[in-house]
C-alpha cells in the first residue's frame, strides 16, 4: 500500500493535468465564491447550520425515534443497520424478498463506503449507477475521486472513448452533449427495466419522517418514480429536526457544492407509491462512537457538499484517489481513520493545515483543528514510523537546552558554508531535491545580539 | 511597557537580518526591547507533526521566559498563532494566559497596539503580498478569501502607507505557498508544486519584491525560486517597514 505522498508525486508526474485538475476545481471554488457573496448573512447563515446540526447530534436519538414513528406513520418500512454489512445484507433482502435482480441507484455516498455495489454484484445482482458521473467510474471500474463530482479526474476525450468501447458511442466525438446524450439513453433503458430504485438521503427530517435528496439530473426521482420498489440509505448524522431547518441547509448545499443556487431537483419522499415500497435503511456503521469524541464530534456535521476538496489546495494538486479512501480531501481525511487508524495514518498528514477547509466549510467543521489533534492521536497510538518518532524526541531534546539548540545551528550552518554542494544535496535532503536550502549565515541572530548588545544580551536578562 | 522579542529558531539560525529588522523596527518606534537569549523554538515543528508531546517541554521553557513580558512580538504569524492556539494543551496557569495573551506577530502589534499604520516609509517597488496562512486565517491578520465579510488586512495598511509601493493584485490571493512545517518534507512533491504555483502567480501580476509575515514561507517560495532561477526578491515585511524610515 503506498501513502498519501507517493500518490501524490504519481498524479503530478504529468503536470499537465495536475494543472488542468486544479483549474477545473478552482473554478469551481470561484463560483462558490461568487455565490456566497450574494447571499445577505452568508457567515450567520453558516453559524445557524452548524448549531441545528450540533442540537441534531446532541438528541439524535429522539429525533431518530421521532423520525421512525413518522416514517412507519406515512407507511414507510425502517431499517437499522448498526455496520456496513448489515446495510449491504437488509438490502439484499428486501431485493430477494421481492423477486428483483435490476437495481438503479443514485446519489449515495454512503453505499460506496458499505461497498454495496460489489456486494451485490457477487449475489448475482445487477446494480447501476444512474448519475453520469457515478456511471463514469462504474465503466472506468474505478472509485470515486469527489464525492459531488466523482469523475471529475476524467477529461471528456477519456470519457469518450470509455463510451465508445462500452456504450457504442461515435468514436472520436468528445462533444460533452453528445457524450451526455449517449449516457442519458442508454440509462433511460435502464429505468425502465428496474425493480428497485436506491437513493442516498441528503436530510431527514424529523417532524414528518420526509427524505430529501438533492441532485441536478433528476435520477432519484426517475428512478423512484419508475420502480415498484424504493430503497433510501442514510447515515444516521442525516436528521434535521423540522422541515423550517431544511431552509437553512438548502440555501448553503449547492453554493458551496457546484456553485448553484439551488440544485435542479430538491425531492421530498413523505409514502411509497401506491401497490409500491418504500423502505429506509438507517446506518450507524461507526458515526455513534464518533459522537463519543468531543474532539471528532463535529465531523458528524458534515453536509457533504465538497466544497473542502474544491479549495484544499492539496487535493486540489493530488486528485481524490492519492486519499485512498472512500471521502477524499480534509473531510475524508478527518474520517478515514476513525475506520482504520493503521491503514488511514498518512492522511491527516495530506495538509498544509492552511485552514482553507474550515473557512469554506458550511457547517463550520475546523476540519484542520482535526487533521491537527488526529497528528497527535495517531503518534499516541504508536502508529507512525519509528524513525519518525526518534527524529522528534531528538528535537524535542535539542529545543529544550538551549546550549544544545545553539550548538546544532552553528554546526549545521558551518556545513551548509563548507560542505561541497554535492555532499548538502545527496539522496536524503528532501528539502534539496527541488529547492535550495537558505544560504548559510555566518552569524546567527544571536550571536549578532550578543556581539552588538553585550555578550548574553545586555537587555536580555531582564 | 517591556517586549520580549521572539525571534524564531530558522530566522535565528539562517535569516538574522529578519531578527535585526525586528528589533531596529520596534526601537525606532520607541519601545524597550528584550531578547532573552535562552530562547529556541515555540515547539511548533514538533507539534505539528504529531509529538506534542514532546512538544511540551519547549511550551513551558517558553512560557517561563517569556510571561515576564508586557508584550512578546516575533515575525512570524505562524509561531504566533502556534502559542496562542496549542498552548492551550498546558494547565493555563496565569503565566500561560499571560503569554497567550500578549504574544503578537509584528504586524498586528503594529496596528492594533500601538494603533499607527504609518511607519513613514519609502519603498519604490512594485510588491506581491503572500498572505501566510496562519497569519491570515489563525491570527485573523485579514480577511481570507473563503470568508463573506468586510474586508481588511493589517499587512496592507501598513504597507499601503509605504510611499511610492505597488501592491499587485494576484490571481489567488491566498493561496498556500505549501511549506506547511514538516509538510514540505513529508509531502515534498505537492509542497513544491504549491510553491511553483504560488510564484507563477506573482510572477504573471509583475512583483519584483515577495514579501509575508512569515519567513518560513519566504524561505520555501526562495528556494524554488533560486533553483530554477527565477529573478525575484524575497524580503520579510519586517525588513520593509524597517527601510528607508523618513
């Protein structure tokens, strides 16, 4: 398994499209820009969603009772997995109970993080991805590199030809209208042949047991529409306490996602369809041992609008497949190691800890308060490298004495001043490998004082 | 009122020009200096990368030297805002709220405590102005572009009234330059891939001087620039309002 860093250096080995990938979702970020400035109170706004989002966590198990009493009131079916695999088999049930083997999907998350789609699959069941970007990657066989945008890493010639060999598509048009056009008839056929239809869940809303899912082509809609059978998954963190809360969250979802005032489709799911099914899978899958962490709590907040991967200027130059994680960018990187300490341990490392994400987050996660103290857990925990942490205690020796401290300066300017540059710049100074390191100062600051101010510092031992 | 200056470990060891300009800076503007000189490290580099705990042993020997202070003022945003936010972790005696407290960077003393923006300086040149990270979004020095508010930026005012200064407009204006502390080694490819990008930046909008609060980043966007020979000059906002004082 290779980290974070060693993923990173692969995706900006062709600096051509690291650079295009930066534009694109810069441009992105731009117009989330432009959008908040024209909303009267943006920042209060925030502060309001992230407070109706803190009560919800802080009683969410009376609103997820609430929340089911609703549902099973409407005439909805609810269901509770506690893990991923538990999700994945009330799934599959509900499909088998029913005779059903065509599924459509659209706009889930939370599916790709319980690994539905393979787990149907070897059961012998035909799912698709309804969203032509989802539907992209599930050609490519690929996971999804944004969670809004999860073929964002493809350009459209790539695309093209994808559809080309799997699809029948013209070869060399890389019209993106035609190209949707395609994809657009061949899920039509899709559609109307499904038994199910699954969607994720944006908000729940407590008061009256309502799903709500956002999207801009209308796929949960169609695909609830035409099938007999509708599967909504949500995570637990999804319940908002009253539809007025909704308003709050729909102002700030889609300008901070895509830049859009509103996302095409806003859809409410209150019944089933007559003769129809409507069941809700509620997921726990980790998020209640995530509320136990005070200092983690907050990432429960989550919306899962983007908008920290479209400014993180690192993700933005690495790609969503160097985070090796289901959520890539800062918020994925909060995440990914509440599953896997071990295997996720290079990612909150994957930051500058500039703070753009949390400045740009709706919800007003401190996403890089986290990355932070998730540094200093994961060195609790024993699972960064040795070599590392010897490095750091010997630091941390050195920068306590202050003879030690001065000592190491003067020697390691003097070799900076007299080694040969072959020798400064070998193999492992990182640092030399594409920069040069500052030019040696025969003096430091120190001794420059002592020597103009009076040996010790005249003033300095007030 | 007595200030204890900080001056940070790699401004100490490779940049002490940096240092003088600090100290000359803050005696012309009339105030009584002290540089302790048992000083090291505001214990950043180790915290952030995940040994805070060894990190702490620095906090207190910081704490110590400096709570006798009125005021501790250092060039840098980001060690600034390292004292301020992650010392936090210690018990918080009063010596440790005194010295969060009233540990500054440069800049926002400047405007904030002794309230003057102009330094009555001259500097003709045509300046891009990196806005550190920590500085910025940390110390609140200004407004980041992420947030909708009224906009200002203490760094600006004061080189605004520099006379004969151009400051440019940058395509980004706040973008990382990706030194990030230990990032720059951990994550050296994306680190200078930042940094190429951010100097492209000032680069296309004319900036003959690159100049932020915060020399570690000075010293990363220099570095790259020096390998690849790129003709730009790099100089902390202490050595330019500490130039050619009327």
């Amino acid at each position: 398994m290779t980290n974070h860093a060693h993923r990173a250096g692969r995706f900006l080995k062709n600096e051509e499209r690291a650079a295009w990938h930066d534009k694109t979702l810069w441009m992105i970020r731009q117009k989330r820009d432009k959008m908040a400035l024209d909303v009267p109170g943006w920042e209060e706004l925030r502060e309001q969603a992230s407070q109706i989002k803190r009560h919800s966590l802080s009683k969410l198990n009376d609103y997820l009772v609430q929340f089911e009493e609703q549902a099973i009131n409407n005439g909805a079916q609810i269901h509770w997995a506690s893990t991923a695999g538990r999700l994945n088999e009330i799934v599959y049930r509900i499909i088998k109970e029913n005779h059903a083997s065509k599924v459509v999907k659209s706009k889930s998350m939370l599916t790709e993080e319980c690994g539905l789609n393979p787990f149907l699959e070897k059961k012998g069941v035909k799912i698709i991805d309804t969203d032509l970007g989802e539907r992209i990657i599930q050609l490519k066989q690929e996971p999804p590199s944004h969670i809004v945008m999860p073929a964002i890493h493809v350009k459209k010639e790539e695309i093209s030809e994808l559809f080309h060999q799997k699809l029948h598509s013209e070869k060399g048009n890389y019209d993106p209208t035609y190209l949707t056009a395609t994809a657009r008839l061949h899920l039509r056929q899709k559609f109307l042949e499904a038994d199910v239809a699954i969607t994720g869940v944006n908000f729940a809303i407590a008061e009256n047991g309502a799903i709500v899912v956002c999207t801009n082509e209308g796929n949960a809609d169609m695909g609830v529409h035409a099938a007999p059978i509708q599967i909504h998954c949500m995570g637990i963190e999804k319940i908002i306490p009253r539809t007025s809360d909704l308003a709050v969250f729909i102002r700030l979802l889609a300008r901070s996602a895509t830049g859009q005032h509103i996302t095409t489709y806003t859809s409410h799911y209150l019944k089933p369809k007559t003769s129809g099914q409507m069941h809700i899978v509620i997921v726990d899958n980790g998020r209640s041992e995530l509320i136990g962490k005070e200092d983690y709590r907050d990432s429960l907040k989550c919306i899962r609008c983007g908008a920290c991967m479209n400014t993180c200027p690192v993700y933005r130059r690495s790609g969503g497949h160097s985070y090796h994680y289901v959520i890539p960018g800062p918020i994925g990187s909060i995440l990914a190691p509440h599953s896997n300490s071990k295997k996720y341990k290079d990612l909150p490392f994957a930051s500058s800890l500039c703070g753009s994400c949390s400045d740009v987050c709706p919800v007003k996660i401190n996403i890089h308060g986290q990355l932070y103290r998730w540094r200093q857990d994961l060195s609790q925990k024993g699972v960064l490298s040795p070599i590392k942490k010897s490095i750091m205690k010997i630091s941390g020796k050195i920068l306590t004495s202050t003879k030690m401290y001065d000592w190491s300066g003067r020697i390691a300017r003097w070799c900076i001043e007299h080694f040969p540059r072959k020798l400064i710049y070998n193999r492992l100074n990182i640092w030399g490998k594409e920069r040069e390191l500052p030019e040696a100062s025969r003096e430091s600051f120190k001794q420059w004082y002592n020597k103009n101010y009076g040996e010790g510092g005249k003033n300095g031992q007030k | 009122m007595q200030i204890g200056l900080f001056i940070p470990c790699y401004i100490d060891q490779f940049y002490p020009k940096v240092g003088i300009a600090t100290l000359e800076l803050l005696e012309k503007l009339g105030l009584e200096v002290y540089y302790p000189s048992e000083q090291t490290c505001c214990g950043q580099p180790l915290a952030n990368s995940g040994a805070e705990d060894e990190a702490i042993q620095i906090y207190n020997k910081f704490v110590r030297i400096f709570s006798k202070f009125d005021y501790v003022v250092s060039p840098s945003g980001s060690c600034v805002y390292h004292v301020r936010e992650n010392y936090n972790i210690l018990p918080q005696t009063d010596e440790v709220n005194r010295v969060r407290q009233n540990t500054f960077e440069l800049c926002e003393f400047i405007v904030d405590i002794l309230k003057t923006d102009d330094l009555k300086i001259v500097f003709p040149h045509k300046v891009g102005v990196h806005q550190s990270c920590h500085g910025l979004r940390g110390l609140k020095l200004g407004t980041p572009s992420e947030l909708i508010m009224e906009h200002y930026s203490k760094v600006h005012r004061l080189l605004k009234n520099a006379k004969g200064i151009e400051i440019i407009n940058l395509d980004r204006k706040d973008e990382c330059c990706g030194f990030g502390g230990t990032f720059s080694i951990f994550q050296p490819d994306i680190s200078v891939k930042m940094g190429k990008d951010r100097l492209d930046d000032h680069k296309r909008n004319g900036a003959e001087v690159i100049t932020a609060t915060d020399m570690s980043c000075l010293m990363h966007l220099e570095g790259i620039a020096r390998r690849q020979k790129r003709e730009v000059k790099f100089m902390h906002i202490a050595e330019i309002l500490n130039s050619n004082r009327l």
